[in-house]
C-alpha cells in the first residue's frame, strides 16, 4: 500500500477507463496531406509526410498519466517515435530553451526543452497494443508523462523550439506554466 500511495500524487483517484478531453471537434486525417514540421531554433527545419514520419524509429513507454481534472491511470504503455530523435534529426541550437507542440485548430502547450528531451517522451501513435483512437489523437500525439496531460497534446503536426515561452492554450486560461502533479499539491493552476 505504501508504495502505491506515493505512486499517485496529490488530489489525484485512479481510474481503469481513459476519460476523453479536449476543446473542439476530433480533426480528421488525411495520410496524404498530413504533415509533421519541424521549425524555429534548429539548423534543419524539416517537413516530414505522414509515411517518412512513421519510418522513423520508434520505442515504447510504460508510464502513468496524470489529469489536472483529477484522475490518473496508470501502468499505459505507449509506442513512438522520441521527441529526442526529432530533436536530433532537425539539430537544436543552442539558444533553444522552449518547445511550443503545435496542434490541429491551433492548439499549443509550451514545455522546457530540457522537459521534452527526457528519454520517456514521446511522439506516440499507440497505446496498450493498439493504435491511439481519433478521440485519444490520432494519428499522433505527444505524451509527456511527468506533466499534467493537458501538455500531451493531441493530434500533433509539428514542433517549434524558440529561445523564449509562449503560454499555450490552457496555459493562456489560468492552468500553470509547467504543471508538476507532484509540486505543491499539484501545480494545476497559475496560482499553485
Ligand atoms: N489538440 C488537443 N490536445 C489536447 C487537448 C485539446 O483540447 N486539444 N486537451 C488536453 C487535455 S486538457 C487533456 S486532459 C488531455 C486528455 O487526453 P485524453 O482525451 O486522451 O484523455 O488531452 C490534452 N490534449
Ligand atoms: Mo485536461
């Protein structure tokens, strides 16, 4: 019981279903104009199509997931490509400090760059053996497992490393900043 106990943080209940969330309507996909775009501090902004993004390669996640809303799940096992492989890929400059994830109808979350560069993030496409639903994000998002998932954002298209912060959706609507679970009994909104 201890170890389960500390395993969950703060104000937080275990659920074994995977509650859906977002504003908006589920984006549709096309493979043959989907895009992922790699832009700002890098030495190589680079576009990639649907198929070159799924020839890259790919490692899977056991982790727990943490909502702002309350719940956790926890034990998911999630498959894709390491944000730190994109990082490699197009070539970060040093002045990066930021990573804004850009999404479908312009959602965005902003994340320290040395957050995203953890080797248990990344561009996901499955989860628990089967591909991620429309409603869950597909046909990619990222997953950030130490942050509030508000910041694994869903139906990702690309993602820009800039030297300075830019607030994202719900960090732009009073949720924190940087959104730690386990910091001052959660760090869900910007007064936590
Ligand atoms: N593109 C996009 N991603 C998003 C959201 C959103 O509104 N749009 N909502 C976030 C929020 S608030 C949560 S809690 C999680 C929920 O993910 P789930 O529906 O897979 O549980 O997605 C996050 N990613
Ligand atoms: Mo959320």
């Amino acid at each position: 019981m201890e170890s389960k106990r500390e395993r969950i943080p703060p104000g937080q209940t275990v659920t074994d279903g995977w509650p859906v969330l977002h504003e908006g309507p589920v984006p549709a996909f096309d493979p043959a104009t989907w895009t992922f775009r790699v832009f700002g501090e890098v030495e190589r902004p680079i576009t990639l199509t649907y198929d070159e993004f799924r020839a890259l390669p790919v490692r899977s996640v056991r982790c727990d997931i943490h909502c702002v809303t309350h719940w956790s799940k926890l034990d998911n096992v999630f498959e894709g490509v390491p944000f730190a492989e994109i990082a490699r890929l197009a070539g970060v400059k040093p002045t990066a400090r930021h990573v804004i994830i850009h999404a479908e109808n312009g959602y965005t979350t902003n994340v320290p760059l040395e957050d995203c560069m953890r080797d248990d993030v990344l561009f996901a496409h499955r989860h628990n053996g089967q591909d991620l639903t429309p409603e869950h994000g597909w046909p990619l998002r990222i997953v950030i497992p130490h942050l509030y998932f508000w910041k694994s954002a869903k139906w990702v298209r690309g993602v820009e490393f800039s030297p300075v912060d830019k607030p994202g959706f719900w960090e732009q609507r009073g949720y924190h900043n940087y959104g730690d679970p386990w910091k001052n009994g959660g760090q869900r909104f910007w007064f936590d």
